[in-house]
C-alpha cells in the first residue's frame, strides 16, 4: 500500500511499537502483502483489508518514528515488519538512506519473493550495510508453500532465488522457515537445498513455529489446516524469541 507524493513514495503503517524479538527490537509495521498467509498473526482486518488500516508514512517520517522509537527504549536494532516491506522498494530506500549514521541495525523481514524476481532490489540493498535481510520461507517445499499461502508454487522457487541474489550481492541474510506443517523428510530436503546455494545456510536457518493467537487458530480451522506444533502467546520458548 504506496502512494506518490511531493516527497517521494510513502507507505501505508498501522502502527509503531516496541517488540521483544531480537533480544528487543523497535518495529514499523507496515499495511499490504503479496501473500495471504494462512498462518499469519495479522488480524483479518490487516491481512484482508490493509487499505482500511493505519495511515500513509514518508519514508523521512517513517525513519525518524522507528529511530527515536529505538533510542528511548534503549535498542539498537530497528525493522519494518507486519506486511511485506519490499513492496514499495522507493520507499523502503528512502527510509534506509534516512537511517544512515544513526548505529542503528536494520532487519529486513521479508518473504523474499520480490528479491528472487528482480536482482537489482538485492543490489540497491548491498548499498546499506546496516541492513541484515531475514528471509521467511512459507513452508519447506513447493507443495507446503501453496499450502500455506494459497499462491503459485513458484513463489517458493523466488524465495530460493532471494537467498542467491543477496550472496551475490554481498547483503547480509539469513533464512527463517515456518516448520509447524512440515515433516522431519520435508526439512531435510529443504536443508539440502539450502546447502546447494551456500553451505552455511543450512547451519544459520532460524527454525518458526507457530504461534497460536484465537485468531490464527480460527483461520487455520477455515482451511482445515492441523499444525503439528505451536504455541500459546504467553508461552513461545525462549529459542524462538
């Protein structure tokens, strides 16, 4: 959800707010997504009707929110996260170039099908190296990816593609992957893919599990999903924070 203005490409966010993710965080969570997770921990409202949600951002507003946001909650770390941040791409840039010389670290959470579709979003991000990309794998295989998301199973071929384009280009990642509806074989395989791109990748993927929000389960029940494991909110283990 962007729109052009005098000062560029602003972005729609619902909202701004400290997390404890990362060891503490300060995030921007932003309106729109190329996906419809089935999974995902959005509200109907922000996943169906993002247009309907928050208000539009510059890029310099956007910035200043999340680092002074970070500076009074003492965090060194920033991101946009809640919808898919490289949507947008001028914006995102814009927000990037605005945190330059702040010592802040920039964590791009994205599914990282944009990234795999076009090398150059990859390239401009090699620009920033503050920037670290967490890519987040919707499954471990094709099948599981339109499973989860309901989308092409090629969308799971670009997010493979991203992890390649950001070794190319120098951009510091690591991949993350939804494991709640996948089988011990399925894991392996996709950690057999990763090996074939970079042998580290393998050794560094964050493993998720579901997190089990009244209105995740009840999404889950409309598309008969059974996850074989998940968590209460007040009670995600420590490894997965």
């Amino acid at each position: 959800m962007t729109r052009d203005s005098a000062t560029g490409q602003d972005r729609l966010y619902y909202r701004f707010r400290p997390a404890r993710w990362y060891g503490g965080i300060f995030t921007a969570d932003c309106s729109g997504c190329g996906l419809l997770c089935r999974f995902c921990w959005l509200s109907d409202d922000a996943l169906f009707k993002p247009d309907r949600v928050g208000k539009f951002y510059s890029s310099e507003e956007a910035a200043r929110r999340v680092a002074s946001g970070a500076r009074r909650r003492g965090y060194d770390q920033v991101r946009i996260s809640g919808g898919e941040p490289t949507i947008g791409f001028p914006h995102l840039v814009g927000v990037l170039e605005r945190l330059k010389g702040e010592n802040l670290r920039f964590i791009l959470e994205t599914n990282g099908i944009l990234l795999g579709f076009d090398e150059k979003y990859a390239r401009e991000l090699s620009a920033y190296d503050f920037v670290h990309a967490r890519v987040s794998f919707k499954g471990t295989s094709r099948q599981e990816f339109t499973l989860l998301t309901g989308a092409e199973p090629g969308g799971f071929d670009l997010q493979l593609g991203s992890l390649k384009n950001l070794k190319r280009y120098g951009v510091s990642f690591h991949p993350a992957v939804m494991t709640s509806f996948s089988t011990r074989q399925s894991f392996a395989t996709f950690l057999a893919q990763l090996r074939s791109i970079d042998d580290q990748l393998a050794d560094n993927v964050e493993v998720e599990e579901l997190i089990l929000y009244p209105h995740v389960v009840r999404r889950l029940d409309r598309h008969q999903l059974r996850p074989a494991t998940g968590h209460q909110p007040d009670r995600v283990p420590p490894r997965l924070i």
